[in-house]
C-alpha cells in the first residue's frame, strides 16, 4: 500500500474527517484527537498493511506508521481540509471526550515539542560533534570555521522561546508573531546585557526580576498561554475596523511586562524547580535512578506519555548545562536492538527474521517503535529481556555520572552530545544493555512463530481457459481522452491504474457499475466505487480541486451506499471550477487493474451517460 492510500485508509477508518478534531505526527506516529473515539475502528487499523500498532493514550489515538510517517501526514493533508502542516496540534473546537490531566498536559506538551524534535535534535548533535573535535584540537574555538559552526548548533538552542512561542501559539490557537514578538523580546540584546549589569531595573517603579530567558522553556509557554486568553478579550469588544492592529499593540503591551514581571520568573521557578528535582532523585542514588529509567523508558514510549520527560531534559540543559536522563535512555533504546539482533539471530521464521533484520538498524538510530511493536513486545519474552539489559546498562551509565552536553534522540548517533566526563562508562553500560539483551533472547529464547508451509495442490485437468469480464458505463457525458493526457503526472503514468480521461461537458456524474461507495472526499471532487464484482474505481473531477474545499460540488451519495448502475453521485458546476483556474478533466481509473489481464476501452471520441466506456477482462 503506497502512502497515499494509506493516509485514505487511516482517514477513513478512524471515522472519516469530520470524527477528528485535530491531528499532527511525531517521529512514528500519526496523533488524533478524536470526536467520538467509538467510531474509529481499532481492530481494522491494526490489521491494514503499513500500519504498526494502535495506541490509545494521553488523550490521543496514536496511529504507528513508522518512518514513513511525514509522508503519510503530507498525503492527508493534501487530500482533506484536516489542519495542515503549518497548524500542526492547533484543535479544530473543543471535543465532547472527556480528557484527565495527565492526557491533557501530555498531549499539550507533545503538540510544543515534537515540531522541534528533528532541529533540536539535529543541532544538538552538531553541538556534541563540534564539541568532540574542539577537544581532540582538529579546530581553533577562535576561527571563522568554529564560529559558523557554533552559531549553527546553538542559534536552536540560544532562541529556543522563539521556537517555542510558534509552536505555543498554534496549540493555544493565538496570533503566531505577536507570540514570537513576546519570545523576541525575552532575549532582546539590551535585556541580556541587563541580566549581567549591577544596575536594576524596574518597569513603573514595580522591580524587575531579570534572568537569562535564552534556552529557557516554561517561561515563554506560560506567556502565550496567557497570551491566548488576553487575545480573546480584547478581540471580543474591539471594532473589527482597527482590531488587526490594535489588538496586538494591546496584547504586546500587557503580555510582555508581566511576562517579565510574573510569568518569566514564575516559568523560570518552575524550570528550576523540575531540574533541581529530578537532580535530587539522582543524587538519592544514580544507581537506583538509572535502573529505573532503563528498564522503564520503552513503557513509556507504548503509551506516548514520554513526551512529559523533555521538558524536564531542557530544564536541565538550559539551567545546569548539562542532563543526565539522556544517557540513561540510550541504554533503555540499545537494548530494544540487542533483544531484536537475538530475534533476527535464532528465529527460524522468514518473515520475522526480515522485519527484525531491518528494525535492529531503526532502534540503534532511535527509531523503537517498530522494534517494540513489530517483534519484542509481540514476542513478549524479548521485551522483558530488554527492559531488564536497558535497567542493568542505564544503573551502569548513571553510577559513572555521565551526562548530556545538549538535547538529542537517545541512540548511537547521540554519543558525542555524551563526551566527558563518564564517557568510558557509558559506553559500557551500552554495550552491556545491548550485548546482555541479545544474549537473554538467544540463550533463554521464545515463542518464535511458525512458518505457514503452503502445500502445493494437485495439478488440475487441463481445462478449456474461461474468459469473464466485467463492463464500465460513462459516469459522465463528454469528450474521450487518453489517460496519458491528463495534467496529473500521478494519473497519467498509470501509477493509479489503467483507465481513461473524459473532458466533461455537463456538470452530472453517475456510477459506472453496480457496487458500494467505498470513499467520498469531503470536498467531493473524488469518488471511490468497488463494483460487486470486485473492481474498484476511482472517478476524480478535475486536478487539483481538492483545494477548492467542496466549492462547486454536490455529494449526493456518502460511504457505506449501495448504488446502482446510473444512479446520480454528484453533481459539480463545470464553468465554477474552470473559473477557478482549475482543469475538469476527469479520469476514470481501475485502482486495481493489476489484479486483472487487461482494462479494454471504448474507441469512441465521445460519450454519454451510460455509454460503453471500459472492459475489465479477469
């Protein structure tokens, strides 16, 4: 299944567009929040090809694809009126499920943060490499070389609010640069500069509180938080004629001097508060600290609430220079990969052997939840195997004190972000999570999976070959063109299938067979029909009009109907459409026509409603 046809299939099978409230992607992950959990089917989603698992957590219905996830998220968008990617997180209206604290925070904190996590993690890593070969003396902290390099893995880092104001404001559904405007002015030049100065400042004789916001993280969430709801107030009763510009001077003016009188220093409290705690649970006993993480870590992964965790690793980044949950995770991912290197290693089973080939690659770069959900915690013994290794490698890692130097995904590639002091152990605790979790999955073993033998059937008579066929009528009047014509590469090179291209001259479209309406876009400028002799046909208005968002079209069917050959589906207004700038050309494709031996078509150059259009021969 391409990753089109599966962002459809997903679409449809949590319940159609208009059951999800909003949707956004992390690294493996598709996360909905949904209107009317009962709708989505679970069991159905878990069995299509392409998808992993199902989670339900934190208040979302988390869809596993895996790394193909952002292509999959692309394909979605562009074919319903779901948010794009620019409004990532953002809800739609409130939904009628009720929703704990703990989902609400989790869901919250996974909308801010995993925008961020491939350029945090990506300059995090540039930081620890430049880092590494600053001390093996490969490079001058005092060239232009370093300096570009610097400025490239900390500008992330150093502007870190005004990454997270955009994010924020999209969550809190608030005006994005009146937020980045906030954030600008945490780490302004002067105010910096003020932090260091003797001299204090207050703002209307009320003191001021400076700190150092560059890298901070609470602080400036807390802002457009608050930010959100004075933003509404003032939008409730300021006439619409100067509101796009008063209403931000107004929010700008009131927003930030509490931002620096009480929202900053409160944000910062807190920052300092979650990394001088987590540092006191550490310093009780890194052994038993780093235990827990290990052994626990990919629990919590299955159940999405990880997320909570990163706010605290950059709380400690951002105040103590340094993090030691990071290392202690590494050890809890490479033994998810040594568990599923056992499985590749003694599993006699052809399938699994080549999914658990390819998912060790994924889990030693970081990318677990294929590992977790298509072999260890499938086979239930390897996962234990490896939260046991991720325990006993993370205790070894935490007793050694080593630590983090910037942000970045727990894996292999993360070891320079490690180098220093502690650095010989954690590269033991490691080796031992790893080498302790294949040797377990070997040595103690599990239920492999039985290979499904296929036995071969008995030859049968030699029999006259029968031809069956099944026959398409024009769902629409107009001109008959071939499929290669069409504007749309995906169509024309028969990517989607064979079919034909008809140049409509009446704005009416009918099914072409008998059969069940399998998919109507929400905009309806596509309709997917299976016939009830098994063909399944795509008829698509136009190119491009999905950007139309249902302007100019009339569903008459929805999906699920049972219709009949020339029964009305829709009806679209042709001069609409071309107004618009859009092409009406439609194609008629058999989606799945590499099931058949051929698709005839008419030889006619032009068409009415149920007039001979296409032959599938079977």
């Amino acid at each position: 299944m391409s990753d089109k046809e599966l962002s459809r299939k997903i679409v449809t099978l949590v319940g159609g567009e208009e059951n999800v409230n909003s949707v956004f992607h992390c690294a493996t992950r598709l996360r909905f929040q949904l209107n009317d959990r009962t709708k989505a089917d679970k069991a159905a989603l878990e069995a299509t090809p392409g998808i992993i698992t199902v989670v339900e957590s934190g208040g979302q219905f988390q869809v596993v694809v895996g790394n193909n996830v952002g292509q999959v998220f692309e394909h979605m968008m562009a074919e319903t009126n779901l948010q794009d990617a620019e409004n990532a997180g953002e809800k739609k209206e409130e939904t009628s499920e009720k929703t704990s604290f703990l989902g609400k925070a989790v869901d919250i904190i996974s909308s801010i943060f995993s925008p961020l996590l491939g350029a945090l993690a990506g300059a995090g890593l540039l930081k620890g490499i430049l880092a590494l070969i600053l001390s093996l003396h490969w490079i001058n902290d005092k060239s232009g070389t370093y300096l570009i390099l610097s400025a490239a893995s900390d500008s992330v880092f150093y502007f870190l609010p005004v990454f997270l104001a955009v994010t924020s404001s999209r969550k809190f559904k608030t005006n994005t640069f009146v937020s980045v405007a906030i954030a600008g002015a945490l780490v302004y030049p002067a105010v910096i500069a003020a932090v260091s100065s003797p001299e204090r400042l207050a703002f209307l004789s009320i003191p001021i509180i400076l700190i150092n916001y560059s890298s901070s993280v609470i602080p400036i969430i807390l802002a457009v938080w608050v930010q959100s709801y004075v933003e509404r107030w003032f939008n409730s009763f300021i006439h619409q004629s100067v509101k796009n510009i008063i209403v931000p001077m107004l929010v700008l003016l009131v927003v930030i001097p509490l931002t620096f009188l009480a929202f900053g220093p409160i944000g910062n409290i807190i920052s300092q508060g979650l990394a001088n705690g987590f540092t006191w649970v550490y310093n009780l006993s890194p052994l038993v600290a780093g235990a827990v993480a290990g052994a626990f870590w990919q629990v919590f992964v299955i159940f999405g609430v990880h997320w909570g965790f990163v706010p605290v690793m950059l709380s400690n980044i951002a105040t103590l220079g340094y993090d030691t949950m990071l290392p202690m995770l590494t050890a809890a991912v490479l033994s998810q990969a040594g568990a599923t290197l056992g499985v590749f290693l003694k599993s006699r089973n052809t399938q699994m052997k080549a999914l658990a080939g390819s998912s060790t690659l994924a889990a030693v770069f970081g990318i677990t939840e294929p590992t977790i959900y298509g072999i260890t915690l499938k086979l239930k013994k390897p996962f234990i195997y490896a939260c046991i290794s991720g325990g006993i490698g993370g205790a070894i890692i935490a007793s050694g004190g080593a630590t983090a130097k910037s942000f970045s995904l727990p894996s292999l590639l993360a070891l320079p972000t490690y180098f220093g002091a502690g650095f010989l152990w954690l590269v033991i605790g490691l080796l031992v999570a790893f080498v302790l979790a294949m040797v377990l999955v070997m040595v103690l073993g599990f239920d492999d999976p039985k290979e499904e033998t296929v036995k071969a059937a008995p030859t049968p008579e030699k029999k006259e070959t029968l031809i069956e066929k099944e026959i398409l009528v024009s769902p629409l009047q107009g001109k008959v063109l071939p499929l290669e014509e069409s504007s749309d590469v995906a169509f024309a090179s028969g990517a989607m299938g064979k079919g034909i291209l008809i140049e409509p001259t009446e704005g009416v479209l009918t099914s072409p067979v008998d059969g069940t309406i399998t998919t109507v876009f929400p905009t309806g400028h596509a309709i997917g029909i299976t016939s009830n002799d098994g063909a399944e046909i795509l008829i698509h208005v136009g190119v491009n009009t999905v950007k139309l968002k249902g302007q100019f079209f009339d569903k008459r069917v929805k999906e699920g109907d049972v219709v009949t050959q020339g029964q009305l589906l829709l009806e679209f207004d042709i001069e609409q459409i071309q107004a618009a700038g859009y092409p009406t050309a439609t194609p008629i494709i058999v989606t799945n026509s590499a099931q058949y031996l051929d698709v005839l078509k008419t030889a006619e150059s032009e068409v009415k409603r149920q007039d001979y259009l296409m032959t599938v021969v079977v």
